[in-house]
C-alpha cells in the first residue's frame, strides 16, 4: 500500500476531507485542497491513480495541451503529479460501506477513516448489460478491446456511440476480416467517425445477441465487442443516485446530504471527460475549503 504524507494514521482519526477515488476529478479535487491547506486524504481501490485513462492505450485528442500523448501516459502524468506534490494518498484501498451518521465514515478492510467532508469521485465503468468479459468478449473500450484476437475474424461490436465506432475503426486496422456494428436505435456518434469506416456494416434496429454461441439475430462471429457506454459506480451504503443512476449534485457539486459531495462522472453533471471531470473536482475542492473556512 502506497502512502504519501497520509494524515489518517489510526482509526479514531478524522480528516476536515476525504476523497475517494483517484481519477482526473479525485486528483484534481485532493491537489487542490492539498494546495488551499485543506487536510485531507485521497483513496484509490486500484494500484495506480488516473481512473480510466490507465486503460487507454490511444491518442487523446481531447485534452488540450496533451498532443501526442496517450491516455495511458495522461493517467501516468496524473500519478506523477499527485505523488511530486506530496498529496495524501492511499493506493489498494477498495471501500466496501460508506455511513453517513454523524459525519462520514468510510469503511474499507483493512481500515476506517472518518470525514466532516467526504467527496465521491468513483467516476463510472463500462456497462456490460448481459454479457460477461470472456476472450472473445471484450466489455468496454481499450484494454478489453486490445486484447481480442481480431485478425482475420468476424468481429460484431454492439452498441451505436462514439466508442463502438472508433472501436470498430480500431479493429479493421488491425485487420479484422469484417466488422459489423450493431445498434438498436439511430447512431449517436459523431458522423464523422462513420465517415472513418465506410467499410464496416452498420445495422440499425432491435437485435438479440447469444454470447454462448457468439451470434447475433443467429449470425455467427468470432467476437463480440460490447459498447454499451458507462455506469456511475457509487460506493455501498449511500442513496444519492438519481433514476439514471448518477449521483445528483447542485450547482456547488453537493449532495442532498450536507458535506457529502460528487465530481466528475459519476455525476453526469457536465458532457464527461478528463477536463470536465477536473474542473469538477477544483470547483469542489474549492467549496469545501470556503466551508471550511
């Protein structure tokens, strides 16, 4: 477990702030209050910080300033930055319950901290619908993705957004045998990526896709890639969801629930991306240090 200048040493202790999840909006979130003399610790369940940049291996074209660089490099900048500042933080540090009496408490198995603010900025996951990762079922964009034998295959990606087109661009430039892109309703993604892959079959309207014999409305393929978008992924214990499964944040970004505040995309607050995801984690930390004032 990495530690960096970790003010939460016991159980019994409690910090003015509390972050938890290390993406763009958690770093941006836990630098900034870092650097407005804010107490406070970030958590993050996995090894590294930079949420799911750490599974992009492409170009982001998105990030201004950022040219030339993948999203795994934009994560690993993330990282540098937090541990160079001397943030507080704790990598490997998964939150299994979150109780909202009394202050906050955060659970997790080796340890509990107690917050007077807590901050989610658990950001979201690939949606699986009914399907389960397998080696010829990639969930999500990326890594997943990357791992699919495609050569020479019939690979089908379900799902009619940005990432089931650009991965479907991908996968005929590793030299899929044919790629068809399967969407229930009206594309959503950008025209100009359909415009990358005039090759690729698009279909449009109700499908029923079998994992189990890998076909779609009983056509074989060799794989499946399942771009089904994202879903907020909120620690247990807390009921701050609103009926698209985001949590609902005011314009300050928080909660119905005094000091319990959301950044980023977990929040659906803002069109989701790295910048918009850190902007939302500064304006938060931001906020907290004027309550706290």
């Amino acid at each position: 477990m990495e530690t960096m200048s970790d003010p939460a040493t016991s159980p019994a202790s409690s910090l003015p702030a509390l972050i938890i999840g290390g993406g763009p909006a958690g770093c941006a979130c836990a630098l900034w209050l870092h650097k407005l003399g804010v107490n406070s610790l970030l958590i993050e369940a996995s090894d590294r910080l930079g949420g799911l940049q750490r599974l992009s291996p492409y170009e982001n074209l998105w990030i201004p300033g950022v040219q030339g660089r993948t999203g795994e490099a934009v994560a690993a900048a993330l990282h540098a930055h937090i541990v160079a500042g001397g943030v507080p933080h704790r990598l490997n540090t998964a939150v299994t319950r979150v109780e909202t009496a009394d202050g906050f408490t955060v659970i997790t198995k080796d340890q509990s901290f107690r917050a007077r603010h807590l901050v989610l900025a658990t950001g979201t996951r690939p949606a699986a619908g009914p399907f389960r990762p397998s080696p010829n079922v990639a969930i999500g964009p990326g890594h997943p993705m990357e791992a699919l034998r495609v050569e020479g295959q019939r690979i089908a990606i379900l799902g009619g957004g940005d990432n089931a087109l650009d991965q479907a661009r991908f996968v005929l430039q590793r030299g899929a045998a044919k790629v068809t892109i399967f969407s229930r309703s009206r594309l959503r993604a950008q025209p100009l990526l359909q415009q990358m892959i005039p090759q690729a079959d698009i279909r449009i309207g109700p499908y029923a896709a079998d994992q189990d014999r890998l076909s779609v409305n009983g056509e074989p393929f060799d794989a499946f890639g399942v771009m089904y978008g994202f879903e907020a992924h909120v620690p247990p214990g807390l009921s701050v969801c609103n009926a698209k499964g985001y949590v609902e944040v005011d314009r300050h970004g928080e909660t119905a629930i005094p000091g319990l505040w959301a950044c980023g995309e977990v929040t659906d607050y803002w069109h989701p991306c790295v910048t918009t995801s850190a902007a939302h984690g500064i304006q938060v930390a931001k906020q907290i240090s004027l309550r706290l004032q």
